[in-house]
C-alpha cells in the first residue's frame, strides 16, 4: 500500500534529494578544477639521436616547475607526461597514447623530421596542439603544415640562411663539398644548402649520403680529400656529428668545415678535436639577461648547461602556458587561435633580447640564430667552453623573417579552423 507524504515531510525529502543531487554535481566540478593541465612531451631517448632526449627533458620539466612554483596557469598545475619517440612508428603510437589515454592539452618537443611530419597529422587529424621543439625539415613549416602544429625550433632554411650567408659573404668560400644524413632531414637541409650555394654562384665539387648510425666515415673522408674543395658543408644529425668530426680531426684534414645545424649536446663528446663554424638557435653563453639568469638557473637545477634542445624544449611549454592563460581555456582550437601571431611575453620571452612571434601563416617562430665557432682548447674555461659566438643573424635591427622562408617560396596551405 503507498505511503502518502504531507506537505512538510514532501518538502524535507525534496531538499535533501536536491542536495545529494548538487553534490553529484559539484564534486566533478571541484575534481576538474584540482586535476593537473597535462602536457605530453615526445623526445628521443634511444637511437642515433638519444642523446639530447635528457637536455629536453629537463629544459621542460624546469619550465613545468618554474610555472608551478608561480601558482600554474588558470589556477590549475600543470604535469609533464614525457614519451621516447624512438621512430616515427611508435612517435606516433605514443602520440595517440598521450592524446586518448593521458588526456593531454597539448604535446610537445620531437626531434626527427620524419617523426614530427607523422606525428603532426596525427595531431591534426585529433585536432589537439603541438609544438615542434626540435625537428627541422622545411616541409613541416611548408607542404607539409598543419593548422594544429607550431614550431619554436628553426628551420633548416633559417639555420642555412644564417652561416651559409655567413661562409659566402664573409669568408669567401665557394666550393662547397656536402656530406648529408640519408633521412628526411638530411635531405631537406642538402636541397637548403645547394640552392643557397647556386643562388650565389658558388660551386658543388662534390656530396654524398650517409646512412644514419655511421660509425665508419674514412670512406666519405677519403673522397673529400681527393675533390679538394674550399669547405666540406655537412648536413648530419645526433651521434653522426660526433663521430664524424672527431674522424675528421684524427684523419689529419685541415680543409675547412661548418655544418647546416649544430646541437651543443653532440658538439661537447668532441673536445679539443672540435673544429668549424655553425648555426646555433641558442647557446648557453649567450648575454642578454633572460638567457644567463635562465642558463644559471638550468645549471643550478640539473649540474650542467642547457643544450639548444634544452631551450626549444624549456620555450615550448612556456609557449603552451602563454596561450592557455591569454585563450582562457584549454581547448586546443582556443590555443592555435592564442598562438597564431602571438608574441612571446613576460620574463620567458624566448630568451634572446628580441620579440620572438609565431607568424600566422605558418606558425613558424621568427628568431635569430647565431654563427658560433670552434675554440681552441688554450682558451676554454671550463669542458663546456666550445663555442665562440661570431654574429647574431639577422643582426640587430634587421628583421627577423629574413632568414626565414619567404611566404612566396612556401607551399603552406594551412587547414580551416573547425
């Protein structure tokens, strides 16, 4: 038989349910708002690019502890969920992992062009953000680009731009000999570097490529010796740069040499056999304020200098910061909408004294690079010391799209908005 409520005991049961039912409802919110923003990072660990995996790693968990220790962004803390991405396979794998698994708002880092090209249309077809903290083919800033991905790491037309002018202008040399890594990467720095060197009249004596993981180069060495060219221009990557200038000093060859990028991390094992000018996107040494208080603070942290894959790293997140706090969300389409154009600000401004921008068509970070060269061992300070800074280019006052892909040479067609 059914139980008829009166009007206070029917008002009593309303309220109460009403409150369970706003419990229900509320906790979630409270759990959303103390859950973590979640940032994964893809960064080697393993292969013939390994090696500079820890320095990216670092440079973010440091800009994830910098934020944190500032109250994180929206009044949320923010969580690194770092990936090996090994090879574009399982980068790809990994990506999906972080995206449907982890619940991550945006990815960055990445290294290998031919992983950063698989992953970001993997990116764009989940339509959640990524920044490019280390990869440089062109393609991925030009046919190859996409609505969801930005790159804070410069492209191999800036870096060639940057010491080829250099090496033509100011050196005089022209006849160039090209040793090339036989990937995507390597390609594409090869197809920069001969249209530079044709575009100024230089001469090719001669190229070859080399397959990545070469330990071997006596072959390759041999050849140059044999074309006598002016300067033998190579275009490698990770390990391959360490065990090729090292060959190169122990083989006794004085003809000169200067690569289409240069990272620190691989320059260092080296040593005093260390020889040549390169294009370097940052280096720890570098004096505007922002870089030796951030280069003081990276040593402090982990007992050693920050690498350039340290500082693409450590920028990337600070980036992904930046556009969660000025889009007031972290919804992915908001975040490329804060991106496209935005400036660097605050005290992590990029570091370099300079207006650093992601340019709208491309999402391509506009900045100078640096010619460094190789010291002689009697002036080091300290293992570190490798480097003496030679130029910043484009030079102060110039801008910075100089060095940059021009807009009518690109091939970027970026994705609608959806």
């Amino acid at each position: 038989m059914a139980t008829r409520l009166n009007r206070r005991q029917f008002l009593a049961t309303s309220l109460a349910a009403a409150a369970i039912g706003a419990r229900d409802v509320s906790f979630p919110a409270i759990v959303h708002a103390q859950e973590p923003i979640r940032i994964g990072q893809l960064i080697p660990f393993t292969g013939f690019l390994g090696a500079i995996g820890e320095y990216g790693k670092q440079g973010a968990t440091l800009a994830v502890e910098e934020l944190n220790e500032k109250g994180g962004v929206m009044g949320r803390k923010l969580e690194l969920i770092t990936e090996d991405e090994a090879n574009p396979g399982v980068a790809v794998q990994k990506a999906r992992k972080l995206i449907e698994k982890d619940h991550v708002v945006a990815i960055e880092g990445l290294v290998s062009s031919a992983s950063c090209l698989a992953v970001g249309d993997e990116v764009q077809r989940a339509k959640v953000l990524l920044i490019n903290a280390g990869a440089n083919s062109d393609e991925i800033r030009s046919k190859r680009c996409h609505r969801y991905v930005f790159s804070t790491e410069g492209c191999n037309t800036q870096y060639v731009s940057a010491i080829g002018n250099w090496l033509i202008k100011e050196r005089k040399i022209s006849r160039w000999y090209f040793l090339t890594s036989d990937y995507a990467f390597g390609h594409d720095l090869l197809r920069v570097a001969r249209g530079l060197l044709a575009a100024n009249k230089g001469t090719e004596v001669g190229s070859d490529l080399a397959p990545t993981g070469t330990t071997d180069f006596s072959q390759y060495i041999t050849k140059m010796k044999a074309a006598k060219p002016d300067l033998i221009f190579h275009n490698l990557a990770g390990a391959d740069v360490t065990n090729f200038l090292k060959q190169y000093a122990e083989a006794g060859m004085t003809i000169e040499v200067a690569g289409g990028v240069i990272d620190s991390a691989y320059a260092w094992p080296v040593g005093e056999a260390l020889r040549g000018h390169f294009p370097i996107i940052w280096w720890h040494e570098l004096s505007t304020p922002a870089s030796v208080a951030w280069a003081a603070r990276y040593i402090k942290r982990w007992g050693r200098p920050p690498d350039n894959q340290a500082y693409g790293d450590y920028i990337a997140v600070h980036a992904i910061a930046q556009a969660i706090d000025k889009a007031k969300s972290t919804d992915s389409a908001r975040l490329v909408a804060a991106l496209e154009g935005h400036t660097l600000a605050g005290t992590t401004d990029g570091l370099k004294g300079r207006p650093l921008t992601f340019r709208a068509w491309d999402h391509q970070l506009l900045q100078p690079m640096y010619v460094v060269g190789a010291k002689d061992k009697s002036k080091w300070k300290d293992k570190w010391d490798i480097f003496e800074v030679i130029g910043e280019v484009p030079g102060k006052g110039q801008p910075l799209d100089a060095i940059a892909i021009p807009k009518a040479e690109s091939q970027c067609q970026l994705e609608p908005m959806s």
